[in-house]
C-alpha cells in the first residue's frame, strides 16, 4: 500500500497534467470526429453515420471555400505585416534605451486587454470619420491593429532570454554587425518569430468580432460564414476546415522542432 502511495505521489503532476491536456483537446477531437459525421439533418450535431464526402468535397457549400480563402488571405497579409513591425518593436524595446519606453511598454498591452467590441467599434468609428470605405483593406489594417502586440510580447520574451555573450564572441572573431545578425541571432530569435507568426494568423483567421465591425457588406471571411450558416445549420465540411487547419499548424510547429532539435545536435 505504501508503494502504491509513493508512486501515486511521484506520478500525480504528470496525471493531473494528462487531464488537463485531454481537457484542452477534446473540442478538437470531436470537431475532427463530426469532419466524417453524415448529420442526420441539418440542424442535428449527433454523429449519426461515419462518411468520407466531407473530405472529398469540402467546397460542397455554396461560398464556404471562397470566405476560407479571403479569410487565408487576410491571416497571411496581417501576419507579413504584424510580425514585421512587431519584430522590429520587440528589438527596439529590448536592445535599446530610449524616451517613453516604459510607456511603450504599457501601450503595447492595451490591444491585448481591450475588449474586441470596443476595438471593433473603435475602429469602425474611425473609418467612417476618415472616408475610408469598408472593405479587404480596412480589415487588414485591423487585424494588423491587435496582431502587433501578441508579436511583440512573443518575440520580447524570446529575447529576453538570449545570450548576449554569443553575439560579443561573433563580434570577437571579426564578423560584422550583419553577419553577427544574421548568423548568430536570426537563427536563435527564429522560432520566437515563427511562434508569433503562427499566433498572429491563428488570431486573425479566427476573428469575428472586430471583422463584423469593419469588413463591410461584400467580404465574408470564414467566421462570418460560420455565424451566418448557425442560423440555417452548419455544414459539416465546416469541421473539416477546422480539423485540416488544426492538422497543418500542428505539422508546422513538429518541423519547427524537429529543425531546431536537429540545429542543436549539430
């Protein structure tokens, strides 16, 4: 009995830490298992018959594959460009010292605490007072707004935690400003930049709220299809969708890992 209470001791963070994961992935499970679910009608969610179509045919309804499509777009566009000006922030606050940086600091949050309804509606205001037409750009522009702060906070605390006696050895050895970059710290910064990037698309392909607000009558982006088909029922090859995006993120992050894992070994 002591026995059985001593390994129970030793094993119970790893148990309790088992069911939290299981806990976080079982939404994904069931999407993924409703991805080969013949509903038995449209308004049903029951798995009711195992079928392939869903995956053989996943533009079966009319416009899905087209929103999914604006929806990749936008991700990518404010993604390039949030992880961009984000990167560059997150070097600036963390190497140098300047006026207002504590400010900055405290700014940077604001976006991440902000309600997206204040935001949404924040921004709608001022596109409206601009003249700017609602449309592909504006929603960009806003997805840009709250992707920048999720890049810095990522990539800061990947900086924070580099060595910076690495780079002096480079500069040691006569390499240059760049090669140092470059060579020593790129490589290292690296997957802090690819962890925000992957946030930043997740996030935007993902927002509803602040796109409702400011992407107009005519762009439909895959959450607003979503919201708009709950109302009629939603398809099937939604799941899909949802479990083939789950899948090629999980891909990216293993490559990612199984390249820095190789990087180290050599």
């Amino acid at each position: 009995m002591a026995r059985v209470g001593r390994w129970v001791a030793e094993r119970w963070v790893f148990a309790l830490a088992l069911l939290v994961l299981g806990y976080l992935f079982l939404p994904i499970a069931v999407v993924a298992a409703l991805s080969f679910n013949r509903p038995s009608n449209r308004l049903s969610y029951d798995f009711h018959e195992f079928t392939l179509d869903n995956w053989l045919n996943p533009c079966g309804p009319g416009a899905m594959c087209s929103s999914v499509w604006l929806s990749v777009q936008i991700g990518l566009i404010s993604t390039l460009i949030a992880t961009l000006l984000g990167t560059l922030m997150a070097f600036a606050m963390v190497r140098h010292r300047f006026r207002g940086r504590a400010a900055t600091n405290l700014l940077i949050f604001l976006p991440m605490a902000t309600p997206e309804v204040v935001m949404g509606s924040s921004l709608l205001a001022l596109f409206v007072g601009a003249g700017i037409p609602l449309g592909f750009w504006t929603v960009v522009i806003a997805h840009v707004m709250f992707c920048v702060s999720f890049v810095v906070v990522t990539v800061k605390a990947r900086l924070a935690g580099l060595d910076s006696r690495l780079e002096e050895a480079a500069m040691d050895l006569y390499a240059s400003e760049w090669q140092t970059f470059r060579r020593i710290t790129l490589p290292l910064v690296f997957p802090g930049i690819l962890a925000a990037a992957l946030l930043s698309f997740s996030l935007s392909f993902d927002d509803f709220i602040i796109t409702n607000f400011n992407a107009g009558s005519s762009n439909v982006t895959f959450p607003m299809y979503v919201w708009g088909a709950a109302q009629r029922g939603i398809p099937p090859q939604v799941n899909v969708i949802g479990t083939a995006m789950f899948v090629i993120s999980l891909l990216l992050v293993l490559a990612s890992s199984v390249r820095r894992r190789r990087g180290v070994a050599a």
